[in-house]
C-alpha cells in the first residue's frame, strides 16, 4: 500500500517544499510553483503517487541535485 505523501514535503529530497497551498496561513495565494518553470529531469523524477499531490521544492524544481537531509 502506498504512502500519501506529505504536501509540505519535496518528494525528491524530503526537504520543505515551500508550497503556498500546503500553508494555512498562505493557501488562497497561489504557490510559487504556478509561475516558476520546473526542469524536465525533476517533473520525470517525480513519483507516481506523488503527482498533484506534493509540491517539488525550489531547487530541485531547477534541475539541481537533491539538497541532503
């Protein structure tokens, strides 16, 4: 059985994902997702199960290697 993932969560890396919505304090604002462009080789490593469901973080979202934990 699958885990649901943490919407606060990178799923790549497991750092914050810094995501407007996953923030009650900033979920009517839109996220910093919805203008930034997001690396091809990131939007490829993103699980299934976490697809529209999990924010990628900034820098992984750029294409950089994962920030360890």
């Amino acid at each position: 059985m699958n885990q649901t993932p943490d919407p606060s969560k990178c799923p790549l890396c497991g750092q914050s994902n810094q995501c407007g919505l996953a923030n009650p304090a900033t979920a009517t604002q839109p996220c910093w997702c919805f203008t930034a462009e997001i690396a091809p080789e990131a939007r490829e490593r993103i699980p299934d199960e976490a697809l529209n469901k999990a924010c990628i973080c900034p820098r992984c979202a750029s294409g950089e290697s994962p920030a360890n934990p």
